[in-house]
C-alpha cells in the first residue's frame, strides 16, 4: 500500500517497528520524479482522533471531524501528492483503540492511493501505533533511537523531524544525535528550498521544544531552509524570523477557545518561490474558510 507514517521519535523508552507494506522509513524518497513541477499537498495538524467514535472534549468530536475532512480532500479534483499530519495523531495518551481507530480511518486515502505521512506529537504512543499493525518489519532508524524523513518533490525538499519527547509531556525534543543528522543531511541538499515539519512551536516557555535556540542555529546557517511548519497550539497563525516563515497549522482535533480558531486543513501548493496555503474550515460559515495565505521565500 502506498501510505507511509512518519512517527517522528522513538526514544529508549519506545521500542518498535515499521510495517514494510504499509509503513515506510527512508531517508530520502523522490515521491513525484515523474511529476514535473506539480506539488499539491495536505497538511493536517493535532487531528486527536479517539478510539471511540462518540468521544467528546471540548464539546467537539474529532473522530466525525477527521471523517468530513476526509471526505473533502477525496472529492478534490486534483489529487494531491500526499498529507502530512504535523502530530498529535491520537487522542490525549495514544491508546491502542486510537489507532486501531484511525487504522479504519485512514484506509480510504490508502485506496486512492494518497500516501499519509505522521509524525508523532507529545499526544501520541509509538508502541500502541505499532500494535494496531500487527504486520511491521524492524527497519533500522537513520538517526538512532529516532525517526526521521525526507521527502524530495519536485521543487522542495521537506524534512520530518522528531520533536516527540514522552506520550503525555508536553514539551518537545530533538537531541544532539537528531540535530547533527539534520545539518548533515541539510548540508548535503542546497539544491531546492528546504522546509522542515514537526510538532512543536520554538517560542519561548516551558511547553515548547526545549532545543529551539540549537535548531535555530542550524537553520540560520542553512540558506536553502525557508520555512517551519509545526503544530502544538491549536492557532492558526504565522511569523517570521530571521526571513524564515513559521507556520502554525490549524487543529482538526478541537480548539481551546470555541469560536476563536478555524478547525480545519490546509490544501498547499509548493513552489520554487513560496508556498500557498487555502484553509477549509470544519464550520463552512466562517468567514476565513477558503482564505489564502501567500508565502513567499524571503532567502
């Protein structure tokens, strides 16, 4: 099958392993050499979707919302490249029936044939993610202890990162052994922009990734990174720093305040010059559901 999940940390506390037909660790994959200049995606964030189905928080269901997502994304006309969940893929703790759960879920874009890639966010659980699989293979991690992901599209390279630390503990990680990784691999790809994904926002405070300031570095030093794109606040919002754009994606899952954040997904349209992002809201009658956002590379 053609979906590949990208649970983005294992550390010495997880133990598992990748399916080999249904999950696929690689560190670099040309997802669309035979599709010249096309690069549609999805991107989706804090999805939250529990094991049951009639599960409420916050007085929303993210199960029955993942589903009308879905659904919309289906009846696209063009077909997108693949999706990309910037984390917390399961509920609160990342129970075995999640993700037996989203097993189900997901089967529809496996038959469209539009790859899914995950990573993991500080709500999800490796272990229980491998057991709703019952087929994975052991595949060995590029960075010990981790997994991470390139994917080179036609005019991108995005890099998955690994900023899951512990199931339940909100702050994230990456760690030296992640971070040299990283500025290897981004060292040796100066060829087309770079954007990097993952789960958490690098503001300042105790809920954040904790390394920030070293992955900063980093992508200070590397001309070819033009863009963040992370989950965690369920706030729609963007910034820049060092004319690097910082995109947080919209929660699927549920928002904090009732009315005051779009819940939804993003259609994005790559380029060689920026990124374009449309926001389809869960509620149609808000006044934002369609709004474009332009990014442009500023670097």
């Amino acid at each position: 099958m053609p979906t590949t999940f990208m649970p983005i940390k294992r550390r010495q506390f997880l133990a598992g392993t990748f399916a080999a037909g249904l999950f696929t660790v690689f560190s670099a994959q040309n997802v669309f050499a035979g599709i010249p200049k096309k690069d549609h995606w999805i991107f989706l964030s804090d999805t939250h979707v529990p094991g049951d189905p009639k599960k409420i928080l916050y007085e929303y269901n993210p199960h029955n919302h993942f589903c009308q997502v879905r659904d919309e994304i289906l009846q696209l006309t063009d077909k997108p490249q693949g999706i990309i969940v910037t984390g917390d893929f399961a509920f609160l703790q990342g129970q075995p029936e999640d993700y037996k759960n989203l097993k189900t879920l997901v089967t529809p874009y496996l038959d469209a044939e539009i790859p899914v890639h995950v990573s993991l966010g500080n709500h999800d659980h490796l272990n229980n993610l491998y057991g709703a699989f019952p087929d994975f293979q052991k595949e060995k991690p590029l960075v010990a202890d981790e997994n991470v992901a390139i994917l080179e599209t036609p005019n991108c390279n995005l890099f998955l990162l690994d900023s899951l630390y512990q199931t339940n503990v909100t702050p994230g990680f990456l760690g030296i052994t992640q971070l040299r990784w990283l500025k290897k691999e981004l060292t040796t790809r100066q060829n087309k922009p770079a954007i990097l994904f993952a789960h958490h926002n690098l503001d300042n405070g105790p809920d954040t990734l904790m390394d920030r300031e070293e992955l900063w570095v980093i992508i200070k030093s590397q001309k070819q990174v033009k863009a963040y794109i992370y989950g965690h606040t369920h706030v729609y919002r963007q910034s820049i720093r060092d004319d690097v754009h910082l995109i947080n994606l919209p929660a699927l899952g549920w928002e904090f305040q009732k009315g005051k954040q779009p819940l939804g997904w993003t259609d994005a349209v790559l380029s060689g010059n920026g990124i374009e992002l449309t926001l389809h809201t869960i509620d149609k009658t808000r006044s934002d559901n369609g709004h474009v956002r332009q990014f442009t590379w500023l670097r």
